[in-house]
C-alpha cells in the first residue's frame, strides 16, 4: 500500500523501481526459458495484419505504446483501439462490433463477455492489477485519512458510472465499506445522505480524473494508473486493499476473431517482452 499524498512526480519515481524490478525478473526468465525471444518470433509471422483491440480506458496512455513496440518488431498494424468503460466495450461487442482483443478492468466485465460467448475462455488471462485512489487537485489542502473521511468533503465527488465503469463499482465497494454506499457489490445500491447530492457519475475512469483536474469536483475515485496518465492531480488517500475486490485486469481473444492467432501473439507479447513490461510498470499497472 502507498503512502498518502503522493504526487504525481512521486509516482515517476516509483514506477521507474517498479520498471527496473520487472526487468531485473524479465530478463532472469528469459535467459532460463528464452520466452520473449520465442513470442516475438511467432509474431514475426503476423507482418501485414491488422488487430482490433477494445481496452479498458485507463489504459489509453499505456497501450498505444506498446503497440508501437510490436507494430516495429513485427510489422503488425492497429486499427483505432477503442478506451471505454469495460462494460460499455462488452455492449460494443453483443452489438457486433468488429474486434480481436478485449482487455476489461475487472474479472466481472469479462465473466459477461466470456458468458455471452464473446471471448475465447481459452484465452483469457489475468493481466495486469491496480490500487484504486481517492485523487485531489495537485496542490489541495483536501486531507484525507480514511475513507469515512469523503462524507465530510466540502465539494463534489467524483466516481465513474459503475454499471460501465468498473473503477466506479470498486469506488462504491470500498464506501460501502464504511457505511456510505448501501450495496457491498458496488452497485444497485444508495449513496448515505451524507454524499448522496455530491456525487458526480463519469462515463469513464479518465472523466473522473479529469473532473478533479479542472476543479469540477474536489475529490475522484480512480485507479494508481491514472495518475501518471493525467496533470494536475495527486494522491491524497489509498483506499484498503480489503475495502472493494481485487482489481485485475483480464484479457482474451473475441471468440470470432479471423486473426486469432496473431491476436493471442499480441496478448503474449504484452506479457514477456522486456521493453513491454517496463512501459507497463511506467504507467503504473503490476503484473498479476
């Protein structure tokens, strides 16, 4: 768990640790089971295809990079990748959008795709986990010291739709936690009198950010990640791992893919080359 008031600089410097460890555990791995080089020489096979892939929206900053990484290693192209709340990209997908990869921000969104036969269960693999945070105005004198505190915040709050958002639901998790959200599932439920008229829904996790960014709303519920994806916000309290689920971030090929073997090299990629990993541990995100 983090420390409180952590500014986004502070981050930086933690991330770049946390890149360096990774690296440190990549490179022991590989040079025991040579795994990076065998991914990267099976996408080598994939020169010319052109993936679609639909990710979870905290992941905006974080995935067009690795993207790029792969796209030079093996002539593999993107289409638009889509960042939306994860429950909105599974409603995409029951439309019939056209897509190769799903990466959701929790296990629920992907349970719904997995049952509707979206995914490949084959597939699907837990990615990467995160820490969801209570972020103020970088430079606030808004304290925070536990989560009973956010009933007592002068100003609005701000905390994604969970029906969509999941960052959204694992926000209401952990207020239910103390008595300030009526549902322990972080959804379906009522805010206490105490927050209800300060609560302002998002679309995404990224508007929540943005919210408290502009000074729209004093306080937000998002994600470690978001932080190094957005100026003008900092940490002011760490919510208990014990307050809401694990979050966990799965992926998995769509079920009707025509490019699945390249799509499931992709996912590999994501998850032993060397510079990929240290791009995720930049961004904030752990491997699970």
């Amino acid at each position: 768990m983090m420390d409180l008031n952590i500014s986004r600089r502070s981050f930086a410097a933690t991330g770049a640790v946390a890149a360096a460890a990774v690296l440190a555990g990549c490179n022991a791995d590989t040079t025991a089971q040579g795994s990076a080089p065998a991914a990267a020489g099976s996408a080598a096979a994939t020169s010319g295809v052109e993936l679609q892939i639909f990710a979870a929206n905290s992941l905006e900053k974080a995935m067009p990079e690795v993207e790029a990484l792969y796209t030079e290693a093996t002539g593999t192209t993107f289409a638009d990748t889509q960042y939306k709340g994860s429950g909105d990209l599974v409603e995409q997908m029951r439309g019939g959008a056209p897509v190769d990869i799903l990466i959701t921000a929790s296990a629920g969104t992907m349970d719904d795709a997995e049952e509707a036969s979206l995914v490949d269960a084959d597939t699907r693999q837990d990615m990467f986990t995160n820490e969801l945070v209570i972020v103020r105005a970088e430079g606030s004198d808004i304290e925070i010291t536990s989560l009973e505190d956010v009933a007592s915040i002068d100003g609005n709050i701000a905390i994604g739709e969970p029906g969509a958002v999941p960052a959204g639901k694992y926000a209401n998790q952990a207020l239910a936690s103390v008595g300030l959200y009526s549902s322990d599932e972080g959804e379906g439920g009522e805010y206490d009198a105490a927050i209800a008229d300060k609560v302002v829904q998002a679309d995404k996790v990224g508007t929540a950010a943005q919210y408290v960014a502009t000074g729209d709303c004093a306080i937000g519920f998002v994600y470690t990640s978001d932080v190094y994806r957005y100026d003008g916000i900092e940490v002011a309290y760490t919510t208990p791992a014990e307050s809401h689920k694990a979050i966990v971030y799965p992926g998995a090929v769509e079920a009707s893919s025509e490019h699945a073997e390249e799509a499931a090299d992709f996912l590999e990629f994501c998850m032993t080359d060397e510079d990929a990993l240290a791009i995720w541990a930049e961004y904030g995100f752990e491997l699970a």
